[in-house]
C-alpha cells in the first residue's frame, strides 16, 4: 500500500497514549507542566493525523477509479485542515498542459465544480516542486502583479509526485473560521500527498489502458470491416486483365474499392476515400458501398449514378462526413468506359501513342451537397490501354523529409513498367512508394486499382 512506511514510522513513534504529569512532592515546575502538555498535544495531534491517513489508505486502496480517489481525496483534505474547499489538478502528460479536476466547493457539501488553478501558482509548483503556504497570497512576494480571486484568503499547495516527476497538485483554500493554515497543516498536507501519488498514477494508467485497449479493439473492427468490404478476388473480363489492391496504414483510413458486374459485358469499377479514421470511416464506407450497389442495380449512367448516391449519402450522414470517388462503367464488349468523378484523385489513362490522360470530369465530393448533378464522360479503349486508378495515399505518401511521392513520380513510373500484368504493374508501385517512404510511418491507405485491354 502507498504511504505504508510513513504509516508504520508514525505507528511506532506515536504509539503511547498521552501521559499526565508524574506525581511529585514538593512544587511543580510550571516549565515541566507546559512541556508534558506540548508533549500531550503533540501526541494527540499525532494520533489524529495517524487516524486520517489510516481511513484515507482504506479508502482508496481498493479503488481504481481515478474519479472516485480523487474525490475521496478532496473530501478528507479539506475536513483535515479544516480548509474551506480543496482542489487537485492533474498534470496532462500528452500536452504539456494541465487538466483541472474536481473541486470540492464547501466543506459542507457534497457537490463538486470545475476549478481554474491560477496558473502562476501552477507554474510555481512546475518549477520549484515543493509545498506552498500562503496565507496572505495578494501581498506575498512570489506572486507579486498576480490576480487573485477575491474568495482566496488563504492556500496551503502540495506537489503529487512519482518517482521525481510532478503528476499533480493539492491545494486547499481558505481555513475555516479566523485562524490561518500552520506549518503543521501543510505537513500533514505533504503527508497526504506522498500517499496518494502513487495511488492515482497507478488509477490513471489502468484508464489509459483500458482506453488504449478499447481503441485497439475499435482498429481491430474497423479493419476487419474494410476487409470484408473489399473484393476477395479479381474479376475475370474476357479481354482485360484487371487488379485492384488497398494496403491500410498503421491507424485504419477510409481507402475503398469495388468490383461489381452489372451483365456478363458490364462492369463496375470503382475507388474512393470515406473521410475520418477508425470505426466511423469503416461504417461510412459499409454505407457508402451499399448505396452504390443499390444503384449500381438499376443500371444506370456513370453520373446518373453518382447523383442518385450523392443525394441518398447526404440525408444519411453528418454534415462533416464525405467521401471522394472515381465510378467507371466498362463495357467489355464495346470497349468502352464510361466514368464520373466525385473530387478523387484523377487517374491516369495510357495509351500507346498518346500522352497520359487524366480522368477529372465529374462533380464535387459526395455528402457535402444534396443537389448536385454529376457529369459523365466517355472513353473508348484500345489495345494495350492501360488506367491507373488511386489514393491519395500514394502521391502524399512522405519520406522522412516530407517529401511526397508526387503525381509525376507516378506516372513516369507508370510509363515505365507498362508491360508489366494488372498486378505486377501495383507490385511495382506499391514497391516504389515504400521505398521512397523509407523507415517513414505509412500515414494513409495505399489503394489502387489497374484495368488493362489485352486483346
């Protein structure tokens, strides 16, 4: 138990009980009285304080909920000085910053209220990280120039501290009646802190853990329903060859693409980018590939397609969710493409005699406008024409020295590894934007897509 040692030492000192003076003949000493009734009062004081840390290690031995020992705390702080209201302010550790923690106003009460430390005061305990009493805190010298509130009279402060590092503060505010906080009152305070540090660090990183294991149960998910979501095999197009990979970063993106055969000549081709992280970029996209299919079902245009999901995404969403999409229609047959673009990236269409073609026409993002129509356009395919469709994730794709893939990059090395099948051709990029990252944390998806004429 934190503090047991201080309770031992204490238990050991102050184990008589108070004595009364020994009988004497002859005159007493008046200077023997006053010391036994010191002594006496010390003891006393002594067995109090040995009863308050006593019932404050069973209070919050047993509890791991930091809420609840910091309260436990507050509350037995304040009825040991007879303090007025009593604060504890946590150090954030994740932003160099302070998170003010439960407040107990009144002595007498039982509510609880945020409560500003006053950040001199704070900065004071940063540095120095030592108790503090004050008990005339306006004409105090190391705070000269500070506002005070005008409620603050009197304050005792005491570092929480762990292993030398300053996890917190206690501060009690204002004794009761006219007396003034003693050095007696911030020893004990100091008491009450050496035994309640370690208390509410270990508190602290139980929440944390369980938060961080929630998370990762939560990426978990999220991954798991981008999994399922994307195709488990390629499509088999009599004259094409076609692939289609998406990598996910360490924290799951929103990366997505499809396959979906609308007739035995047609087929649907499609990739895009749901907005967020995480679970609510995983359940935006089951959404978004279930609208699309939907429509996808009715046989309709490119940018017929488009509108009708746009509009049904938008009632559905939040304001703040969108997603970026690239829908191409291939009529393998006909050898036609027909395709919108929803602000995705544009992918790129090689030919071989023409300069590479970017696929841009379209409209806006989906989600952000109800009523939107989306234009389509037409492409014929010949021989060897080769499409390249893709993330965001591999032309920002940076290096340790923020240097991004680039479009260019890209595309020349598209060029390059032309001959290469549908799925040598993503190896080859896939291979190139790793190497280009480095040791650099992949920080989006990697997703692409590759349709090729052959015959």
């Amino acid at each position: 138990m934190p503090g047991g040692k201080i309770l031992s030492s204490l238990t050991n000192v102050f184990s008589r009980s108070p004595r009364e003076p020994e009988r004497r003949e002859g005159p007493v000493d008046p200077a023997n009285i006053r010391a036994l009734q010191e002594e006496n009062e010390q003891l006393k004081r002594a067995l109090e304080e040995l009863s308050i840390l006593n019932d404050l290690a069973r209070a919050i031995g047993a509890s791991l909920d930091s809420e609840d020992i910091i309260e436990k705390i507050v509350r037995r702080s304040v009825r040991a000085v007879d303090a007025a209201q009593a604060v504890i302010t946590l150090v954030d550790r994740h932003s160099d910053d302070a998170m003010k923690t439960l407040v107990r106003a009144m002595r007498t009460s039982s509510a609880h209220e945020r409560f500003h430390l006053n950040q001199n005061l704070l900065g004071w305990m940063h540095l120095h990280k030592r108790p503090l009493l004050t008990n005339d805190p306006r004409n105090d010298e190391r705070f000269r120039g500070v506002k005070w509130e005008e409620s603050i009279h009197s304050l005792i402060c005491v570092p929480l501290m762990v292993k030398s590092e300053l996890i917190g503060v206690l501060t009690v505010y204002n004794k009761k009646g006219e007396s003034q906080f003693t050095e007696a009152d911030q020893r004990l305070l100091g008491i009450i802190a050496a035994q309640s540090a370690q208390v509410v660090e270990n508190a602290r990183l139980y929440e944390e853990e369980k938060e961080y294991a929630l998370v990762q149960e939560q990426i978990r998910l999220a991954r798991q329903i981008q999994i399922d979501l994307l195709p488990k095999y390629p499509p088999q197009v009599p004259g094409y060859d076609i692939a289609g990979v998406s990598i996910p970063a360490q924290e799951v993106g929103g990366d997505y693409f499809d396959f979906m055969e609308v007739d035995k000549n047609k087929l649907v081709v499609c990739l895009g980018d749901v907005s967020g992280k995480g679970l609510p970029a995983s359940l935006l996209m089951a959404n978004l590939q279930a609208t699309l299919r939907g429509q996808t079902l009715l046989d309709i245009s490119a940018g017929e397609c488009l509108t009708r999901s746009n509009r049904l995404l938008f009632r559905s969403t939040d304001p703040e969710k969108f997603a970026t999409l690239f829908y191409g229609v291939l009529d393998a047959e006909e050898h036609r493409f027909c395709f919108s673009n929803a602000g995705h990236e544009n992918p790129i269409l090689l030919s071989d005699t023409d300069e590479p073609v970017r696929l841009a026409v379209g409209g806006l993002v989906l989600g952000v406008s109800g009523e939107f129509p989306f234009e389509e356009e037409m492409i014929s395919l010949k021989r060897g024409d080769l499409l390249v469709i893709f993330s965001d994730g591999i032309t920002e794709a940076g290096n340790e020295e923020d240097e991004q893939f680039g479009d260019q990059k890209l595309v020349d090395l598209v060029r390059k590894h032309r001959s290469e099948s549908a799925s040598g051709l993503i190896e080859k990029i896939v291979e190139a934007v790793r190497e280009h990252t480095d040791k650099a944390q992949q920080m989006d998806d990697i997703t692409i897509v590759v349709v090729r004429r052959t015959d």
